[in-house]
C-alpha cells in the first residue's frame, strides 16, 4: 500500500510497437550476463512487462541497504497481458547498470535537492574555496547547484539547449546526456572516479557532446529518458547515463558506472570507446533503432485512450478496491506498508481520510492513524526540531536516509493538520507546528520562498574531510548524558526524578547505541543513536512515578539543549533551488494548518502564506508571457536569482499552485488568490490540454528539443499533475459557475477510467471522483466582514471537509463575482451575520451562533482516535 512506488507497467501498446520496431539481434556491453564488456544479442528476450509488482530493485542511497521499491514507468498504468519483448533490434546498444545508483523510487522521489551553493568549493581535483580551479566549462554560468558542481570538471559540459544540440548535429557525434541532482551520493561517485579524470574526459570530449542536466530543473528530460532506462534495463536511477543520437532519440543508457570494468558492470571506459568504433561503423543502424524507440513512445501515448479496458468498474467499486488493497498492505504494528523500507505516501493517506468520510463502518481510519502516530514517533521524524526524513530503511521508521525534503514537508503539514482536524488529537497538531517551525528556520528563503531540501551526508566535525550520512542528526549516550548533566538547573523543579535517565529512555538512547547493523551497512552510525519513541509520555511517567506533565518538560528542554548543540555541528548541504510546485505543496499545506482555530501559531501561518503568494507572483511569474516559471534560485542576498533564459513551468507546477491557491482561499477568503487561481487554471488549459484526446501533457506543446510529450497517470512521492487538477476543475468550477472547467475533470476521469486498481495508483483523482460522484459542502456566510462572520467561518474550516467552498456575502456589495446566480437568496436573519450549511446547492436552516454550527458538525466529522488506534 504504501510501498515506494508503483510496478514497472508498460502497455500492450508500447510493448507491442517496441516488438515490432526490434527485429534482430544488438550489441549489448553487459553485468549480468556474459561479464563486463562482453557482446550478446537479444538483451529483452524473454523479458515481461505486466501490472503485477515488478520486481526491479530500487534504492536511493547506498547499494547495499534494501530495495526501496519499484521504479514506475510514466507510459504505465494499464491492466493488460503481460507482453514479452523478445528480440532486439538490429543495432541496439544495451547496457546493464543499476547495482548502485540513487534509484528511482515511485515517482520523484528520488529528487533530492541538498546542495552547497557554490561553484568553487566542488572544483575538480578537490580545489578548495581559495584554490584557482584548473578547468572552467559553460556550467558556471548556470544557476543550478547541481551544474555548478560541474563547473569544474575537464569535461567540457554543455547544459541542456540549442548549442549543445546544434554543435552534435555540425559534427555528427553522439550526445552523452548526465542527469542528476546536487545531492546524489552515486552522482558524486562518478563524477570523482570519471568525470574528473583528464584522461576519460578526454575521451568524451573528443568523441561525445557531453551534456548536464539538473532533473529537478528539468524533470521532463529527466522522465523521457528515465523511461527508456526503465525500459531497456528494467530499473532506473541517478546518475543517469544515457547516449542520444543529434536527433534527441536515445541509443542506449544505464544509471551509475564505474570507470574501470568491475564489480561485474562494464567501465565507463569501456562504454565509450565500444559506442565511439558502433558510432562510426553502424551509426545510421543505431540511429534507426533511436528513433524507433522514440515512434513507439510517441504512439503509446497517442493511443492508450483507445484501449478497451477488461472490465469497467464504478467509482464505488473503485472506490471499495482501494479501501480493501489498503487494508490488506496495512501493517498493523508499525503502520504504513508491510516491510521495508518505508515511505510516507501521503497521496494515499490523504485518499484514506476521505474513504473514511465516505464509509466510516470500514475502519479505514485506523490505518492512516496509525501511520502518522509511528511515524512521528520513529527517526524518520527529527525529535529534536521537526521536518521529516525522506523515508526509514526499516520497517520502524527507525533509521531514516536523513535527507528532508520540502515537497514531503508540505504533503505531511496536511496530512497531520487532517489528522488533528478528524480527531483533535494533540500530538497531530504539534507535529504538523513543528514542521513549520523546521521550514521557516532552515529552508526560507528571507522573500518568503522556500528551498528544495537538505542534505541526507554531513562533516561529522569541522576538522572531518569526509562526510557521513546522518552525522548531523546522531548522537552518543554520552553526548545527552553529559549535556543534560551540564544543564540540570534548566529543568526547574522537576522533583526526584533524573532527568537524563527519563530523557534517554524515553527515546531509547543507548549507551552502545540503538541503530542495528542492518540498517547502517557502512558502519557510520556504530555506537550512535536515532532518537525513537517506542511508548508515550504517560507510559514513560508511570515508569518514573512522576506525572506526564514532569516528563514533557523534560523532554521539552532536552531536545532543546540537543538542538542548541546540534546547530553548532557542520550542517548538511542547503540546496537553494526554489521550485515553484513544491512551494505550492507548502503554500496547501501551510492555508491547511491555518484553517485550525486551536493552532498555535495560527497568525503566523497565515502571514507566511500570504508572504509566499507574495513571492511566487514575484519570483516564479513571468507577468509578460503569462507563464510560471519552473525554479529560482538563493544566493547570499536576499533577493531570488532568474536564469536568464528562462524554463516555464511544467503541468505540477501550475496543477499544485492553483491547488495552494484555493487552499490558501479558504484559510483567508483572499479573493485576489481565487481569482489567480482560475487565471492559472485557464493558463494551465491553454498550454497543457490535449484537446484530441483529453488529459494535461506534463510539458507545453512548443517546449524546444523535446521529442514527446508525455502524459503522468500516477501519484508517487508527489501526487501527479492530472491527479491534482481534477480537484482544481471541480473546485473552480463550483466557485466560478465554470461549465468548461467541470466537462474537463469529466474527461479527465473519463481518460483515466482504465487504470487499475484507480484508488491506488492515483488516490487524488480517486478523491476527486469522490468528490464529483457525492457533491460538495458549500458555506455561505452572509455578512459584513468583522469578527462575528469571521467566527462563523471559522466554525466550519476547522473539521477535515474536503471539498468545502466557502463564500462569504456582504449585502452591501451587490455583485459577487464567486457562485453567480446562485447566491442571491442567501439572506442576513435578525441583522446579525449568518451561516448557511449546504450540499450540493441544498441548504440547512440558517444558523447565526458559530457555537451551534460546529456542535452540527463535530457528530459527523470528529471521530475518537482512540477507536481506531492499535
């Protein structure tokens, strides 16, 4: 259920047209077959691509801990036979690669962004800060930390555009395509062993056009050839290695590669000399089976709406199949999927609360429940200062790859503000501060944006040369001991009790520490501890005979003297890359936690929020074309760097802002944020919508130097865009009366109606056909704006309610532009601002006391944790 990621599927369209484009034999440098270097023919043979679990290996990370899921092809997603690709085509060159790679986990989530900003200190050869780099190439006039990285290699790197193509095509060479992010581990790898090695980067730069991208620049070059990664090796990851043709059509590829034969893989080296002698003596073969590869990707996209599904389900039945896949991956111990590793997957939980809603006789919340309570207790989540990991290797949510993401922090803001809001549960709403608290401190940009993520590895002192994961967040039994020793007059009266002893058991801080082998193959975290909550607070004071109150000011105090400390170590990597649609995941789930009447730093939320519209119209718009942009970037000012040529946004980019936008809407009924709303919406349809066959493409029909537009059709580690802009149409098209926008989200629905099982390779569009199947509540409050309609309000925004439109009518204001017609009737009782309840256009009685309309409420949408908790 919550696996990281969905099976490797292609469809019998793809399959088929790849049979058929393939005819003989190829050349294959190979490490599972044959040894390193040697020559095979037929590599797909026998090879299937079905809708069952695939069983690729993926890990982002290092190779040695276990599979992180599968990799999902974006040309998937359709119960069909399984089909066999069984020969080759005449002159491919196919290479095995994926023993070690930052791999490909569902969706994106393998797209980490941690970096150093800064060129200088990355120069090949290890130059430092005050070092003269030997080498400069076209990298350093780039903004990406990734590419700067780069700038100093003795490879003579283009970035991704017009010359590089232009330049391959005069000379008639092959284009060497290297894609990754700034905080790859295997990414760094290659880049020390071959990339800046004179004597390798002389041999691509005189027989290569070698080309740099950042796939979170750039994540549609990155899911185009990721996606003949995934074909032709069966699993995929970073860095990805792939040779293209001047055309753009890919020839062969792999992930990571060693520099020399060994570890069974074929070197580097080797790769490039055998593609130079088949360059030059078979090139227009290999050219051929290129743009072969490229028409049956074309085509698959161009006909999958064709194909009859086996059987069409309802979406109750849909509906039903999700919430029984649900409950049977459920581990009922530690929450999440059975196994590990574990992701958070919060598409899926968000899917589950609504289920819940749907049918609470199903006791589906118990499994979303629980897996926000183990994951706030477990590693994953940093006790110290808050934010989340990217996900734990183990089944406990103990040992995190410590990397912290932003789009993982905007998903989980929402998922714990929904948790608070379905239970009033406490803990939810503490977890959901602290993970403000965490991207306002560390990731903010002073504008009001906010960075990409940190890194997972860090120096472990400032005398250290290298770094290890996890440095940062571990600790000695000795390190808390002696620092809670040094500080005891800090606790006050606590009474008899130790505070060290109550702090240490409490997280299971260990003198000989609490990582296990298995999950720390390098040995770095040996001696060290993960802080992990195995009880409560109240277990712990019946422990310690004291009250909960004692043991949480202890813990209190504690974990801020370790964060005091903690922020004098060497930090991970900051990658300053301002992503426009993971700041709309912020933007979502920042208005979410505002919508809470009890949240702490409610004010404050909002002010973030509207500081973050802010910037976005500023930093990420591009007022005169009409477009957003896809990234900005930090630098020591506090104003965000352009590149210069700008890259417009892709189809999440606008899908997740305008979802941000609405959210946003409801927590300050901004009606300017609204109305960009549906001005981005409107954009978004005119760029990205196939009007010949219906659904968004994830780029823009004139995006310069790519070969096919592709279509996303599942939620991963992001929800994808078509998912995410099924709930904008409805949600427009309520509060703009938009009869376009609702016939969209039913060709939507209608687009995706074969993918199997719906609910769980796209939860979101599963939500919003709950939401289109059984209506939405809509509140009208009628009023002049002051603090009585603004209780109102608040007195509804405070349950989980998706789909809630609020509209808000001030009788001296006769035009609306929200709801048209349909408002009119709505009338002030008594002069006193007053609530009306509806759904789907019927209407409760009025109502003019906020406490009488959320006593309405709380029956229907407030439920008692502990029902459904293990």
């Amino acid at each position: 259920m919550f696996y990281g990621g969905v099976a490797v599927k292609l469809t019998h369209h793809l399959a088929g047209h790849l049979r058929t484009s393939c005819s003989n034999s190829s050349v294959v440098v190979s490490s599972s077959s044959g040894g390193s270097g040697s020559f095979l023919s037929k590599p797909w043979q026998g090879r299937r691509w079905s809708t069952a679990a695939a069983s690729t290996s993926i890990k982002e990370g290092h190779p040695e801990r276990k599979n992180c899921g599968s990799p999902v092809s974006s040309l998937c997603l359709r119960r069909r036979s399984a089909q066999t690709i069984a020969t080759a085509s005449t002159s491919g060159f196919v290479i095995s690669s994926t023993s070690t790679t930052d791999q490909y986990q569902s969706q994106q989530a393998g797209g980490q962004i941690r970096t150093l900003h800064t060129s200088s200190s990355m120069a090949s050869g290890g130059a430092g800060p005050s070092d003269k780099p030997k080498h400069t190439n076209r990298l350093i006039h780039e903004k990406s930390p990734y590419l700067l990285q780069h700038a100093h290699n003795p490879v003579d790197w283009y970035p991704w555009g017009e010359e590089a193509i232009a330049r391959a095509k005069a000379e008639n060479k092959l284009i060497f395509l290297s894609v990754g992010y700034s905080t790859c581990h295997w990414c760094h790898v290659m880049e020390k062993e071959s990339f800046e090695n004179e004597q390798v980067a002389e041999i691509m730069n005189e027989n290569f056009i070698n080309v740099k991208v950042d796939r979170e620049e750039r994540p549609d070059i990155d899911k185009l050839y990721m996606t003949f990664i995934l074909l032709i090796n069966g699993s995929g990851g970073w860095p990805m290695s792939v040779w293209l043709t001047p055309d753009l059509a890919p020839v062969t590829g792999g992930t990571y590669f060693p520099p020399k034969d060994r570890w069974g893989m074929p070197g580097f080296t080797t790769i490039l000399l055998k593609l130079k002698i088949k360059w030059a003596t078979d090139g227009e073969d290999l050219a051929s089976t290129g743009r072969s590869i490229i028409d049956a990707i074309q085509r698959n996209v161009e006909e999958k709406h064709q194909e009859e599904p086996e059987r069409v389900f309802t979406p109750e039945e849909k509906y039903r199949q999700a919430v029984t896949i649900y409950k049977r991956n459920f581990d009922p111990v530690w929450g999440g999927s059975l196994g590990a590793p574990k992701f958070p997957e919060v598409s899926k939980l968000n899917l589950i609360f609504h289920a819940h809603l749907q049918d609470p006789s199903t006791k589906i919340l118990g499994v979303v429940l629980n897996t926000l309570e183990k994951m706030a207790a477990g590693g994953i989540y940093d006790h110290v200062f808050g934010g989340f990991a990217r996900y734990s290797v183990d089944k406990k949510w103990h040992v995190p790859h410590f990397e912290k993401m932003l789009y993982d922090q905007g998903q989980l803001l929402m998922a714990y503000s929904n948790g608070y809001k379905t239970t009033r549960k406490p803990l939810y709403l503490e977890v959901a501060d602290s993970i403000y608290r965490y991207i306002c401190k560390d990731l903010q940009h002073p504008a009001g944006g906010f960075y990409s993520g940190e890194d997972a590895d860090s120096l472990p002192t400032w005398e250290s040369t290298d770094k290890i994961e996890g440095a940062f967040y571990a600790w000695t039994y000795a390190e808390v001991k002696d620092l809670l020793r040094a500080n005891l007059e800090k606790f006050g009266d606590i009474g008899k009790v130790d505070p060290v002893e109550v702090f240490t058991e409490h997280y299971d801080i260990q003198e000989t520490g609490n990582v296990e082998p298995s999950s720390d193959p390098h040995g770095h975290l040996l001696g060290k501890n993960i802080p992990i909550v195995y009880g409560s607070v109240r277990e712990t004071s019946e422990k310690f005979e004291t009250t909960p109150e004692v043991v949480g000011k202890i813990l209190k105090i504690g974990n801020e003297l370790l964060h005091e400390v903690r922020d004098k170590r060497p930090r991970p990597h900051l990658d300053t890359k301002i992503i426009c649609a993971w700041n709309g995941l912020i933007l979502s789930g920042l208005s979410q936690l505002s919508c809470i009447k009890d949240a702490p730093n409610r004010a404050a939320y909002l002010t973030s929020c509207s500081k973050l519209v802010q910037f976005i119209r500023e930093n990420l718009y591009d007022v005169q074309a009409r477009k957003l942009l896809r990234s900005c970037y930090g630098d020591e000012s506090d104003k965000a760097k352009s590149l210069e040529t700008p890259i417009y946004g892709f189809i999440d980019d606008y899908a997740f802002l305008i979802k941000g936008l609405i959210d946003y809407y409801r927590a300050s009924l901004d009606t300017a944020a609204l109305g960009w709303a549906k001005e981005l919406q409107e954009i978004q349809d005119e760029l990205f919508w196939d009007h010949k066959h219906g659904a968004y493409f994830y780029t823009e029909a004139n995006s310069a130097n790519v070969v096919v537009r592709l279509k996303e059709d599942h939620d991963g580690a992001e929800p994808c865009g078509n998912s995410v802009s099924a709930h904008n149409l409805i949600m427009l098209g309520d509060y703009f009366e938009s009869a376009p926008f609702r016939e969209k989200a039913a060709k939507l629905f209608s687009y995706f109606s074969n993918v199997t099982p719906f609910g769980y390779v796209l939860p979101e569009m599963m939500s919003a056909m709950l939401l289109q199947e059984n209506g939405r509540d809509m509140l009208v409050v009628v009023g002049p704006d002051g603090p009585e309609a603004t209780a109102l309000v608040d007195a509804v925004r405070d349950f989980y309610m998706p789909g809630l439109l609020i509209v808000q009518l001030d009788p001296s204001i006769p035009d609306h532009s929200l709801g048209g017609k349909t408002l009119k009737s709505f009338k002030m009782m008594n002069e006193a601002p007053t609530a009306y309840m509806c759904h789907n256009k019927v209407c409760q009685l009025p109502v003019t006391e906020p406490e009488k309309l959320a006593e309405d409420l709380v029956n229907t949408y407030v439920f008692d944790y502990a029902e459904y908790e293990n």
